[in-house]
C-alpha cells in the first residue's frame, strides 16, 4: 500500500516539474540545421501534424525561417516542434558535421539572421544535463556528485530567473549561463531538491585550497559562501586537478601596454583568503589599483582566457617579466569541482558533498 502510495506520488511530481525555456547552440550562431526523427510533431501557427521516421531541414529565409519535410518546402515566422522520443540535431561548423541530440520541445525563429533555437523541458532534465555537461568526464562513475551538481544547478537556476530578459529564453547554453552540451531523455523519476539558506549557489572547476570568500573575486556582487578551504582529513581535495598548480609569464612591458600606465614600484598584492583581490603600485600618475577581476579579463580579452586561471597566485618579478605562480581554475565560489569528485570517491553521498561546500543550507525537502 505505502508502496503504491509512494509510485503515485512520485509520478505526480515528476510530472510536476516546471519548465523551462533555453537558447541552445548559442556558440553557433547557426543559419541552418538538420533533425532526424523517429516520431515528430509540427506545429505551425493553428495546425498540428505528426510524422514518423525523417529528416526535418530548417534554415533561416529572409526575416522568417523555412523548413523542408518530405521534399516539401515551407515558410513560417516560426516553427514548433516536439518528440517524445530523443532527436538528433546535426549541423555543420568549419567543415565539421557535429551531432547533438536533445529530448523535448523546440521552437525555432529568425533572430538578427540567425537561427535560434528555444529549447523547452523540464527544469530537473535541464539541471541533469546540464550537470552531465558541466563535469565532463569528473561525471563517470560518480553518480552522487553528479546528483550534488544537478541540486547545485537546479538551485542556481531557481534563483537566477530570466537571465536574458531581452530574448525568448530564460537561460542560454553557455559559461555565461550553464553549459549544456546534450540533453537526452533522463529517467528522473523524482522531483531533484533545491538548496536553501541564504549561501551563494556557485560552482567551479578547481580552487586549488582555499575557496573565495565573501565580497570576493567578482567584486561588488557581495558574495556569502561559508566554506574558506578544501580541506579533508588535512588533505586538498583538488590536488589532482591539472589546475591545481599553473604558470604565467608574462613581460613587463606587455603589462604595461595592456593597462596603458608604466609601472614605476614593485607591485603589492592585496588578497583575502589568499586570493588575490587587487594589484597596487604606482604609475606616473601617482598610485594605482588594478583590480584582479580586471587583469584577468584585459588578459583574457587580448592573449587568451585560461592563462591566468584563478585569483589565487604569488606574483615573482624578474628583469623582465611577471612570473603569476598559481592555483585553480575559476572563481573559487561554493563547490570545487575537483574536490567534491575526491568526496565521492570517498563515498560522501550528494547530501555529504552539499554539506561540505555549504554547510549553513539544507535540502528543502
Ligand atoms: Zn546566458
Ligand atoms: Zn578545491
């Protein structure tokens, strides 16, 4: 009885998720694509059609999109599609064919002559993937970090509505957002639970020991995150990250060229927590602040992201050049990917792992 009492249940909430609208293949910026189907339905402005078996070719024309199914050609403002089966989205990029394959509703316009694609399902398929897509390879055989992430994200989402206000989506398939790479049927026979307790729901790659604490790294934005280390039984739990440990050279007058001052003192870090918030010397114009968020996006934007990984670095002067000695990969905010996968490993359930990053939160349920 408290059996079937618990099957009704869960299918209620399963089907209770919300949904959700998300722009995928953003990094694209597409004009055409190819969707193979097993079972299909088009809907166009008041009419619903079904098809079994095909290809669906949709590709931008004039303000509008047309889309061609069993050799027939057709124009619309938009086209809605839905599946109850996965769908295969094939596209070309730089002579490449690349295949996503994706579970769900679809809508399709012409934004500023390209083809975008909103993205509708339900919020916990969402944060899995997502989850799946974030972790990468850290995912395989983990699947209680894997469920940790998918709590982390669905709570991020739930508190981050309407990113792109401007847009026909909530959320895009970006770093800017949360990547999603594929998004395949997922037997998720559960409502995922969501984290509260007022503590910031951010995640990244590796803090390399000592995670960001509050008014960090991205500045201004007042960040509350309980947890200062990556520390277990006296262990760094991301030692085995190969960002654990990175190098940067970089020569002096590049710096200076970059941040358009000549340095004239030797620079003092100013940090918290060890990670380093600001670079301080004087210039010809008296003394300088260089914030560290803006070194690395003026690095970034000119000589490539991921040179200067993180904020958590030592800085050596030679002759010649900057020698940023550092640890980490990202803003070191809430959970360390490479640390709670070493917590899995060590049979922390997802509960655990929570509670390690964020030990002032609960589960809501
Ligand atoms: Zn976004
Ligand atoms: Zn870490």
């Amino acid at each position: 009885m408290n059996k079937f009492l618990l099957i009704i249940l869960t299918f209620c909430l399963s089907i209770n998720s919300e949904k959700i609208s998300i722009g995928i293949l953003e990094y694209y910026n597409l004009k055409k694509i190819k969707i193979q189907f097993k079972d299909l339905k088009i809907i166009v402005e008041s009419s619903k059609k079904s098809f079994s078996n095909g290809n669906l070719e949709i590709e931008i024309k004039e303000s509008k999109v047309q889309y061609k199914m069993n050799s027939q050609l057709q124009t619309s403002s938009f086209l809605k599609i839905s599946s109850n089966e996965n769908l295969i989205l094939e596209f070309e990029q730089n002579q490449n064919t690349i295949q996503k394959v994706f579970f769900g509703e679809f809508v399709f316009y012409n934004f500023e002559n390209r083809l975008e694609i909103i993205y509708n399902t339900e919020i916990d398929i969402y944060a899995y993937n997502s989850a799946l897509s974030e972790l990468g390879e850290l995912a395989n055989n983990s699947p209680e970090l894997v469920m940790a992430q998918a709590i982390l994200i669905k709570t991020y989402i739930l508190n981050q509505k309407n990113r792109h206000r401007s847009r026909k989506f909530s959320f895009c398939d970006l770093t800017h957002c949360v990547h999603l790479k594929n998004s395949p049927k997922q037997k998720i026979n559960f409502l995922l639970p969501n984290l509260i307790g007022g503590e910031e729901y951010y995640f990244h790659s590796t803090c390399g020991g000592k995670l960001s604490s509050s008014n960090g790294f991205w500045n201004g934005l007042g960040f509350s995150t309980s947890r200062n280390d990556d520390i277990y039984e006296e262990e760094i739990l991301c030692k085995e990250s190969p960002h654990s440990e990175w190098e940067y050279v970089m020569n002096k007058q590049k710096l200076e060229e970059l941040i358009q001052k000549k340095i004239q003192s030797k620079i003092v870090l100013t940090k918290q927590n060890e990670r380093v918030m600001s670079l301080n010397f004087k210039t010809e114009d008296g003394d300088y602040e260089l914030k560290s968020s803006k070194l690395v996006s003026l690095i970034g934007k000119k000589y490539g992201w991921n040179l200067i990984k993180s904020n958590y670095f030592e800085l050596i002067e030679t002759d010649f050049n900057f020698i940023f000695k550092g640890k980490g990969l990202g803003h070191g905010i809430g959970l360390c990917q490479w640390g709670a996968k070493k917590l899995s490993d060590k049979n922390f359930n997802h509960k655990e792992i929570l509670k390690f990053y964020f030990p002032k939160s609960k589960l809501n349920k």
